[in-house]
C-alpha cells in the first residue's frame, strides 16, 4: 500500500512472464499416438481428435500386418478450456506442453477452436525444462537412449573387414 503504482504500458512493453507460466497448450504431433486420454480425461470436453487406422506391411516374411492410428485432426477449442492442466498430465507419450504464449485473442468466439497447425506453432515457444539437480539420477528414457545412440556410433566406428575367401578344406583334392 505504500508504494506507488505502476501502470505497464502493455501493448508496447511485453510484460515479464514467470518461466513456467501457463498460456495454451502446445502439441507435439509426433508424440502423439491418438490414445484419446487428453480428450476423455478434459473436464470440459474441449479437445477433439479425429483418426484413422492404418495398416503397416510385415516386415519380415511370415510376419503380420501392424495397425496404427494416424491422427487426422486435433484440435482445443480455448473458449471452453479452463486451462487445468489435466490433458499435459495425462498425457503419457509427452504430446502436449504448456507454452506461455498468451496473445491469441480473436474478435469472433468460433476462431477460439485453434487446429493442429496452429499447436504445433505454439509447441516451438515451449521454453526447456528446468535442469537436473546436482547430483541426480538422470532419467531412464534419456540414459536408454544415449545407451543407444553410444551403442550405435561405436559399431559404425569399428571398421569391418571383408570376410577371407573360402580356399579348399582339409586334405581333399
């Protein structure tokens, strides 16, 4: 109360958000696998999601055709969203994020339903998250995949030599 109050000049000084802060919801399309867990589990049905099934040829002889979902449409209509957060927990592919992108304003409520182009946009302004702490375990999925990937470079480092030719074998003439 006893300091002065400050008017921010808001549309030509952007304000300084919290790091985290929350602003709409990003996708990450790759990650998603059309579970229908964000849209099942959003207390205000806001989140729609269109698929198809795709069949995968086998790829060994003898083995079966693989189905797969392939994602046709996603979209939140933020006009209903009351930006719980319950969609980005549920999530258990990591598809969604909060991105604290917050000017998205229209002047007609029915552009408020933003399509996948426009979330995968938002995706991009996700910040990085926070780092480890000293000394802690770092994550099994990152530990698995850099297992791999030193697992991969090391074979394609060692170099492979042509096999001998086969000459004749014991004492037959």
């Amino acid at each position: 109360m006893t300091k002065k109050t400050v008017t921010q000049q808001y549309p030509d000084a952007r304000p300084a958000l919290p790091p985290r802060s929350r602003g709409v919801i990003g996708l990450f399309e790759e990650n998603c696998t059309v579970c229908m867990l964000c849209a099942r589990e959003c207390p205000d049905w806001c989140i729609y999601i269109d698929s198809h099934k795709e069949t995968i040829p086998a790829t060994a002889p003898g083995g079966r055709e693989r189905s797969r979902n392939v994602l046709d449409r996603f979209a939140i209509d933020f006009s209903l969203c009351m930006y719980c957060g319950i969609c980005i927990e549920v999530c258990p592919f990591d598809a969604l994020f909060w991105s604290p992108e917050f000017e998205y304003a229209e002047t007609d409520i029915r552009d408020l339903t933003h399509e996948r182009d426009k979330l995968r946009e938002w995706m991009w302004t996700v910040p990085a998250p926070p780092a480890l702490d000293r000394g802690a375990e770092e994550p099994k999925e990152i530990a698995a995949a850099r297992k791999t990937a030193e697992k991969l470079a090391a074979a394609q480092a060692e170099p492979t030599e042509p096999p001998e030719p086969a000459g004749p074998q014991g004492g037959e003439s």
